[in-house]
C-alpha cells in the first residue's frame, strides 16, 4: 500500500463533485478489488466490497464527492 499523501493526490486528482461520482468510485473498486472477493458499485455510486471470513463484520462509511462550483 502506499503512504497516506500519495493515496490521497491519487483519490483527488479524479474529478467527483457532488451526484458526479462514477470516476472516482470505479478508482476506488479498483484499489480495493484486490483486497476483496466482491466489489460491486450500485445506482447510487456506493462503494460495495465483501471479504469472505467467519471474523467481525466491519463497515467503513465516507463521501466520495467534492466541492464544486459553477461559474456562468
């Protein structure tokens, strides 16, 4: 994995503001889809990923979208 500032310019640097998510959901299915063994992105560009195991069960929640503006 690489250290938390470059995972952050690699997650910024995708264009995502608000109900425009799907690129940076499609980058961040891919970051994890090697850790998993199912991701999925739903209608509402959720983030989905399953790691099979008889351990405790964990769910990670945060927005994906940024500030944007519209200038006219």
């Amino acid at each position: 994995m690489t250290d938390a500032l470059t995972l952050q310019k690699k997650l910024l640097s995708v264009v995502s503001i608000a109900g425009f998510e799907e690129n940076r959901a499609r980058l961040i299915s891919s970051m994890v889809a090697p850790l998993c063994d199912d991701v999925v992105i739903d209608p509402m560009q959720n983030v989905i990923a399953h790691k099979k195991g008889d351990g405790a069960r964990v769910m990670m929640s945060a927005h994906m979208d940024s500030i944007g503006f519209l200038v006219t």
